[in-house]
C-alpha cells in the first residue's frame, strides 16, 4: 500500500471514529476510488390536469416556488427555478440533498415570477413557519387583470416523500400540477342576425375567490367584482346585402372556480339600465359536461378546464334567450327553463 493511501485510510478510520454510531450513514463514508454517494428526492413536475390529459407543464409553466416542509409541518426552506430553458426542458428534474426524514412540498407554477398576479399573504411576503398558516392571494387591483392583460397563470401542487437512512440515491416522486386561474371569453349574439353595439353592454364577474389555503382550497373573505380584461366587438359574419355582422364580447381573467361558488355573470344593457342575464357561473360551466364526460366529478371538470368561451343569444325585446347557451362551441339547450333563475 502507498504511504498517500495509508494516509488516506488512517484519517477516514479516525473521522468515522469521531463520529456516534447512530448518527452515520452510508453516505457519511469516504470513499477514495468512488464518487460520493447522494441522499434526497428528484421531483418531476407535470401539469396532465386538463381537458387534453397531456402534460403542459413544460409549456405553460414559466416559473416554479418549491416550499419544503417536514413531517409535522413545519418550515424549512424554498427553492425557485425562473430559468425558463430547464421548465421547458421534459427531462428537466428538481435535485433536492435532504437528511432522512419526512417532507411535504407545496409547489406553486407563476409566483415567481416579475408579472406574477399571486402573492403569499404572511408579513413581508415571508413564507409562515408552518404549513396550516399558508396562504396565497390575488394582488390588490388585479380583478380581472390589468393593462391588456389577463391574470398571470398560477399553478398548485402537493407531494410527500420520506428519506430513509439505508437510501443511498436520490428518492424519485412527481408533483401534480392544477391550474387555478381562469379566462372567460363571452359574447352576446342578437338571435335575428343583426349587429348588436358592444358600448351598449357592462360585463362583470362576482366572486369571493382571491385567497387559497395551503391545500388549495377557496378560503371565503369578501365579493369582489371582476371587470373584462378586453372587451370590443367581434365579427360574427357578413349579411346577404354584404353587411358585417358584429357581436359585443368582453374577456374576464378570475380566479379558481369551484362548485361551491358564488360567482355570477352578468351582463347589463347600458341604454335600458337593466341586466341582459345573471346566471350563476359554476352551474352554467357544468352544463358544458356532455355524455363523454358523465363519470367526472363537477370540481375536476371546473379545475380541468381554464378557458371559457360562452356565446349567449339576444331576442328582439333584448333579452337572453335561455333556452340556449353555446360554451366551449357546444350548443347546450336548456329544458323545462321559465326564467333566468331557474338556474340558481
């Protein structure tokens, strides 16, 4: 044996030595011939929660905040990625070195970033020493968006994993992505074909929606009104004399919608100063939900969708027609319907 590795194997026989029994592991060795052995998680991020049931992660994802918790809850640290070449990379992997144990991590995809519409609520924006104190709530001044544009896209998930002190390699796991942010575009038709003027038409959106629970879950704190993002005419066809056909449309960027809501729409008639229609939000989405989606529950189906494109038709006397709704280019007939709250 070389006097360099005589050396060598006397100082690690007295480093291991120094060192109480129950506190080494395999990777508190070392070795001379070998690279060091690691001990942690490797997370994969996938955001499949849609309609297409495909991961967007990597497309839609432009900045990701990992929070580290351990077993009982209690914080420990925060990792961000802005770097958009790795998030759009689909073999890109979150490497985490962690002592044995147990963790929870709270991922959230858009909070990071410079135009990020969410922040955490806890004083200086700080991340709250516990778990149960997490919470996450739209900016102030951002109902709907603002300057042209729709809310930034915010993203949850969750995941647990425990190290173990005989694992010698990164542990692997997956953190499901949901998307909670929302774009409804709507339109008013005038059911004899002619032009309708979109100054004449006020869109809004109530909800108490703006702040979310460590879980993700709508924490109830006050009605706030939504105002279009855009609004303006669109063209909806030409006449037989030649004449454009146009139809008022406003763009609304909210928060999660969940089945318990109590979001409405509605649409008011400048000139007469009445409302065109005020339905209920989350129960006029669900009627979307054809035969081909009858198995899946109303929340995934609100969660799983993000962009809305509702077309209501106006009659002659300026009133919603409620027999009929097109949502998402499905025409959906409602029955047995006398007046607008029959929806409620």
């Amino acid at each position: 044996m070389s006097l360099k590795k005589h050396l060598i194997n006397a100082l690690v026989g007295t480093a291991i030595a120094a060192v109480p029994a129950t506190a080494l592991t395999s990777c508190d060795l070392i070795y001379t011939d070998l690279e060091p052995c690691t001990q942690g998680v490797e997370l994969r991020f996938i955001y499949d929660y849609n309609m297409e049931f495909a991961n967007a992660f990597p497309a839609q994802v432009d900045c990701l905040t990992l929070l580290v918790y351990d077993g009982a809850g209690k914080y420990l640290a925060t990792h961000t990625v802005t770097d958009r070449s790795l998030l759009s990379d689909e073999d890109w992997r979150m490497q985490l070195r962690l002592d044995p144990g147990e963790y929870r991590f709270i991922a959230y995809g858009g909070m990071a970033c410079e135009n990020a519409s969410f922040e955490f609520t806890s004083p200086s924006r700080a991340i709250p020493a516990l778990l149960s104190d997490l919470e996450v709530a739209m900016k102030p001044g951002l109902l709907g968006g603002q300057d042209g544009k729709p809310l930034h896209n915010l993203f949850y998930g969750q995941g647990t994993m425990t190290i173990a002190k005989t694992d010698t390699d990164y542990r692997r796991t997956t953190i499901y992505m949901i998307k909670d942010t929302n774009n409804l575009r709507v339109l008013l038709a005038n059911a004899d074909g002619t032009s309708l003027a979109s100054d004449d038409f006020d869109f809004t959106l109530t909800d108490d929606n703006t702040l979310l629970g460590w879980d993700n879950a709508i924490i109830p704190t006050q009605t706030v009104t939504y105002t279009p993002w855009t609004s303006g005419n669109a063209l909806g066809g030409i006449t037989v004399t030649g004449d454009p056909i146009y139809m008022p449309f406003a763009e609304i960027s909210t928060s999660r919608i969940v089945t318990a809501s109590t979001a409405r729409l509605t649409v008011t008639r400048k000139s007469q100063g009445t409302n065109v229609l005020s339905i209920p939000l989350a129960k006029t989405l669900l009627l979307l939900r054809s035969q081909q989606y009858e198995s899946m529950a109303d929340q995934e189906f609100l969660d799983r969708n993000s962009e809305w494109r509702l077309i209501f038709f106006i009659d002659e006397q300026g009133n919603w027609m409620d027999a009929n709704i097109v949502i998402n280019d499905w025409d959906v007939r409602i029955n047995d319907i006398d007046d607008m709250g029959a929806l409620d």
